[in-house]
DNA sequence: TATATCTTGTTACAATTTGTAACTTAATTA
DNA sequence: TAATTAAGTTACAAATTGTAACAAGATATA
C-alpha cells in the first residue's frame, strides 16, 4: 500500500502474459506446453493464466476479416441524437451485422457508427433508406466516407449474428420492400434471406 | 462462368467455414478434431482450411482486450492534410501505440486517426503536444470525444508494440522533454521507458 | 488435347499436447 | 485469526495434432 496508483491492476502485462498476446496473434494458437517450457513454468499454469483472462472478461480472442482483401467499403455515420432517440438507437441496432462499432460521443454529435457495406451503392442505401430514414429524433448528422483501404485492414465481423432464415432484418425492416434493393442499388442486409453478397452463407 | 457475380469468392462461408469462426470466438481455440467429426470431415481437412485462410492473408486470429474494463479513454483526430503531409502521418505514426485504426477519408476531412489513453489528461497531451504540434501541413484538425464506453468494448491492441527499452518514441520524440509529461498531466508513451502507466511490462 | 497445377480432401501412425485431480504456498480480505 | 483468492506444482490418461503419402476434381496452360 506503499504505492499510491491511479489505475487498477487489472491486465498484469508480464513476459509470460505478453508471450501467451503474442503467440496467439502470431499463429492463432497457444501451446501451453511450449510457452510453459520456454518460461520455467508448467503447462497447466498458462492454461489457467489464459483461461481466466478469458473468464474476468478482460481479453476475447477473435478473428479478424481482411477488408482490403474482401474489398469491403467502410463509413462513419455522425448523429445528434435526442435524448430518447439516444436511447433507442443503440437497442435498435444492437444485432446489425454492418455496424462495426458504436460509440457514445460527446460534443457536436453524440453519437457514432462505423459500418460497412460490399459496395458503393450498398453504403447510401445503408446511410439513406436503412438508418436516417429509420431514425427519429435526429436533429443533425454528418457521414464520414472512407478512402482507398490500407493494404491490410483488418477488423472483427460478427459472423453469429449471420442469420439467413430472417423474413426481417435486425433493426426492423423488410428488404423485399425496399426501393433501393428492388432497384438492385442494395444488395440486403447480411441477416435477413433476400440478402445477396459475398457473405452468403452456402 | 454462367452467372455474372461482381463479387469474386475470397472467403467461402460455408457450415464449416462458419463453425472454425464461431468456435473460435466462443473460447479461442479450433478443435480440428471435433469440427472435423461433427461435420463429417477428417481433422486434416479442417487444419488445412484454416491454415489456409490465414496464410492468405483472408483472416487474422488476435487477442481483443475490454478497453471498458481498463478504463481506457478514446478520441477520433479528423485532420485535413495536404499532400505532403498525407503521405507522411500513415508513416509517422505507423507503429504508435495508442493509434488504433488510421483511415484516409474522402470529403471534408481526409485522415481520421482513432486513438486512446489511460486517462483523459493524457487524451489532452496526445490530441495536442504529441500529434497537432508535431505535424506539419494540417490545414483543418477536428477531435471526436468519446463517452461513457459501452459495458464491454473490445478492441484490438498490439503488444507487440509496446518496447519499453526506447529512449525515444516510435513517433520520433521523447517523453523526458515534453512539458506535460514532467508536469504529470501525461503518463507517457507505453513503447518508450518513460512510460508509467498500466501497460507497463514488469 | 494433353499436361501441369491448385484445391480440397483422405488414411494411419507416432509424437505431443491437453485435461484433470489433488495438492502447495503466498497474499489478500473479512 | 480464519477464509478466500491467486498462482503455482506433479503425474497420468485421454485426446489432439503433425506429418507423409496419396487421390480426385477443377482450372489453367502449352
């Protein structure tokens, strides 16, 4: 108690921890024997370092999904938000598999999404007919469009929110009935059976 | 060649493509065996798929870390470079820490660098000493606080950043001469030995 | 058309890793 | 002081993994 420090000791970042970060991100493994070799100590100890990281909630191991390569399209949707739309948005919005992150902000906007589409034309109908038109209570917005994607941009997509079976979309809505998807300027939500992109399930 | 699809077959999604992913995300670890078993294919077979993916580069397995359980502060810097400059920020901070993603925009703003700190006064230091006042040919700068973090926000931080040997950050600079580092409103740079906060490596 | 190559799969066996249970020691908390 | 939590140990059986050699089908290539 000697020591007086602002943050809690949650994450304990020794050579043995970072080893277990490091080889897993390397190769998508962990051996507990070998790192237990490597380091003095046996195999059942790394086990329980990395299965209770796990269990306090503290890490989640996850696969990552190449953008670049899938040529996906990224944006930013900038809200103001009142105050009980505020609270609707994230509920609503919860189970959408294109919306990569959601933040609560403070300042101009209060509210932010990232999303991602297949294409071009795919990111409107998204921003347009999908969620402003979906939205109320928004008394400002600003979109944010994404350049050329970083040779190797990878980021975390939820596959388990990939259900096909739906006649509805998460958030609400139907694409059978969708302008933009009759017109085929949209290719459909990823959760919902009308959808037709590259992350059809076969 | 029957059917014209503008999308070329990068990531196949099929039942077992599918399970290699979830069961991943469920506890970190791909059983070959018993993918293998339930889905009527030998554990080789599941190996290779998932060797495969990532040799080409498709997906990425990685470690994510509960940034609302470390308490960790993030912040969006929207910068309006000119040409030069836009050539040299990717550079500059390609290996910084506390940079998250980096982004090229298209539209008002054409750089959006997502960032974090262990504490808002750090937040403070970065936005201003270490990243407006080291770069040259910012016409426009904007900065996005960000809220209260939803109850868990995992994201991906890369440990194998953080060499806390360096005199000098990987951005070029040094935590010993910067005024708001000696006047302790800034922890400092985790991949620099100034560095005293909870990603110290002990 | 024939040939090469890539993809995706197979089997079988040895080597290695993992899971489990019972136990130890130290530090923290009530 | 006692109880709890954290972090580690050993030993053995069970299960998984790695490897090599091989096969079938699709797709390029000369």
């Amino acid at each position: 108690m000697d020591e007086k420090n602002q943050f809690k000791k949650i994450l304990k970042l020794d050579k043995i921890n970072l080893e277990i970060f490091n080889s897993f991100t390397r190769d998508g493994k962990i051996n507990y024997s070998k790192i237990g070799r490597e380091h003095g100590v046996s195999h059942v100890s790394i086990k329980n370092r990395y299965e209770n990281l796990i269990k306090k909630n503290i890490i989640k191991p996850s696969i990552l999904v190449n953008f670049s390569k899938l040529d996906f399209k990224l944006a930013i949707l900038l809200l103001e938000l009142d105050s009980e739309a505020y609270e609707n948005v994230k509920a609503k919005y919860s189970n959408c598999p294109r919306i990569l992150f959601s933040f609560n902000l403070i300042g101009e906007y209060n509210h932010l999404l990232v999303f991602f589409a297949e294409n071009l034309e795919t990111v409107e109908t998204i921003f347009n007919s999908c969620m402003l038109y979906n939205l109320k209570g928004v008394r400002k917005s600003n979109i944010l469009i994404f350049g050329s994607l970083s040779e190797d941009l990878f980021l975390p997509l939820n596959f388990n929110q990939l259900d096909q079976q739906n006649e509805n979309t998460p958030c609400g809505t139907c694409c059978k009935f969708c302008k933009s998807f009759i017109k085929e300027q949209c290719i459909g939500c990823p959760a919902s059976k009308y959808y037709k992109g590259p992350l059809k399930i076969t």
